[in-house]
C-alpha cells in the first residue's frame, strides 16, 4: 500500500509542484492549508483566500483530497503576540521561523498523523536524508532558493515525518514542471513574508493588534551624549541608516536598543561589526556539542554563512565567536550552525 502524505499546499507554486512530484513518485497524496490569519493579506501575500482557490485548484487538477484547517487562535498566540512581545523588548523577532515551528511543522504534523497520514511535505528549498542512525537536515540543492535557515527548529521526530521534494531542484526546473502540467499558479510570484502585516507597515501593526504605545527616549551616541529624540524604540531595527531624524555630519546606524533605559545607540558603520554573540532557545539537529565545535554559521536568511566557534555553555545557551566581523547581528533574529551541507543547529541571538 502506498505511503499516505498530506502537503501543506499555500497556493504558491512550490507546495504545488511537491504536490506533483509525490504524485509521480506513487504517494498517496492530499493537500491541506491552515488558516492562519482572519486579517486582511498583501496582494503576494499568503494564506488570502486567492491562494487558498489555486491550492484548491491544483488538488483538484492532481486529483486529490484537500482540507483546510483554521489555526487563527494558535497562530495569534504563538506568532503574532510574540511578535509583538518581541519587539517591545528591543528585540527584532523572525515570525516565520516561529509559524514554522509551531504551525507548519507543529500543529500540521499533528493534524496529519491524527488522519493517519504517514507524512507531511513542504515546498520548501531543503533536503532531508537519513544516515547514522538520525535524521539530518540539508540544505536546498538550488544554493540561490536554500530554505534551510528557517528550518533549523525541526526535531527528529519531525524529520521522520517530512517529505521536501522540491529540495532537489532549482526554481526554473520547478516553474518549468509546474508549467507541463498545467498547474494555474506555474508563474505566480512569490509570497511575502510577513502575512499580518499587509502593508509593510510593522509599527502601525504594533499600534493597531498589539496596542502598543510609542514612547519616545534618546537617541545617544558610545559616550552616552544624547544626538536626538526617536519617537518609539519598536520603530527602528539594527543596521537602519534612513527615517532617523539626526543631524550629523557623518552618516548614522541604529547600533543596538535599550529597552531598559528606551534609548536607541547611534554610530558608524565601523561600530556595526562585532565577533561574537549569544543565542539562546537552541535546537540541535544533530548531536548536542558538549565541547566547543566549528561551523559555519549565518545571522541572516539572506547571508552567506561565516566560520566561527560554537561554545555551548551548559545552560542551553551558547557563545558564537566568528573569525571574522559579522554587520548587524541583530538581536531576536536566529543564528543557524552548519557542517557542509548539513545544518546543526541553532538559536536565537541575545
């Protein structure tokens, strides 16, 4: 009997064309999407109720099942309130790494294996093999679409429960495959990231759900001299140049935030590098170091990953140094630990 697998299908082009490439490989295949977010969603957005006809769609033209589960209340607790707590702690949170965690591979695998489902599959850019005796975790083939930083909280448990068929592929193979088959979304662009927030707009999303209020502190520079008032410190991220308001005679970044004293570090780009930091909530893919290793490790989705030392230190937290200077290690965002082509693990950075 052919193995049972539910894809969590967003109505993109990549949960589609892994919908398709299990269906040639002889799973027994049905698609499903959570509702996540009752708002209003950006055109390029996901989980709009456009994206949920093409998912709807193409079950219908592969000839399978289709569910949709409302996650609405999970989602609000877990990602957008923590979204929101984030970033009123001074902190710049990654909110799909969160719905990652809890939603796509947290409550979708729950629901999949309470319907008997064996597996689950994602559109996403990685990989996952089997060797040793454990899952491991590896990154896209396509180096340009990889997908495995946002991936790095998945357990072994989840692992043993994940198909990730588009992995093996670049985007225009995918597009192209998507296009012979008929598919309806073939050339649909992209989703963006932040679905709650349709506009861009994060601090009017702050005001508007999370009730916050702006209070405005000190803009300061290394000595603790005040430059100038900011109006909010969940207004301004690490490494922002622009919309600061400060006359100087040189160029000037957000450095850091105090959320303690609600003022806002101004310097150059020099003062933007730093060696070393420490994450915290980490997840080991592979075995948990009880000595300092090295890896590769990036800060950002977007960044090439850099050589550096893991520490751990006992705690469940861990010392990250770099060989080299790494630019706006920004606090609440993940750092993410490679060995070649397989990822670690990783943690949020203090």
């Amino acid at each position: 009997m052919a193995k049972r697998v539910l894809i969590a299908m967003s109505g993109g082009v990549d949960s589609s064309a892994a919908a398709l490439l299990l269906k040639r490989q002889g799973y027994d295949c049905a698609g499903a999407m959570m509702k996540l977010y009752s708002g209003e969603t950006a055109e390029g957005g996901c989980c709009s109720a456009d994206d949920a006809e093409d998912a709807r769609s193409v079950a219908c033209r592969l000839g399978m099942d289709f569910y949709v589960f409302n996650e609405t209340e999970r989602f609000a607790r877990d990602v957008m309130d923590r979204f929101v707590a984030e970033y009123c702690a001074g902190r710049t949170p990654n909110p799909c790494i969160d719905c990652n965690r809890c939603l796509k591979f947290g409550a979708f695998l729950d629901r999949a294996l309470t319907l008997g489902y064996d597996y689950i599959a994602t559109g996403h850019y990685a990989r996952v093999s089997f060797a040793d005796g454990r899952y491991h975790l590896l990154r896209g083939r396509d180096r340009s679409k990889d997908q495995s930083y946002v991936l790095y909280q998945l357990t072994q448990e989840q692992l043993a429960h994940l198909l990730l068929p588009v992995g093996e592929y670049d985007k225009p193979t995918i597009r192209a495959t998507a296009a012979e088959a008929g598919l309806i979304n073939a050339e649909k662009p992209d989703s963006q990231d932040i679905c709650f927030v349709p506009d861009g707009d994060y601090v009017n999303f702050l005001r508007c759900y999370g009730q916050v209020t702006l209070t405005e502190g000190d803009f300061v520079d290394k000595s603790g001299a005040v430059l100038g008032r900011h109006k909010g410190l969940v207004a301004y991220t690490t490494g922002q140049r622009k919309g600061l308001g400060v006359s100087a005679g040189e160029r000037r970044y957000v450095i850091s935030k105090d959320a303690k004293t609600n003022t806002v570090l101004l310097g150059d780009d020099a003062d933007l590098f730093s060696t070393a930091l420490t994450a915290t909530r980490l997840n080991w893919i592979e075995p948990e170091p009880v000595a300092p290793i090295r890896v590769t490790a990036k800060t950002r989705y977007s960044q090439r990953e850099a050589a550096a030392t893991v520490t751990p230190r006992g705690d469940g937290a861990a010392r990250v140094d770099f060989d080299e200077p790494q630019r706006a290690i920004t606090a609440g965002q993940a750092v993410v630990f490679y060995d070649g082509e397989r990822v670690i693990g990783g943690g949020t950075i203090e």
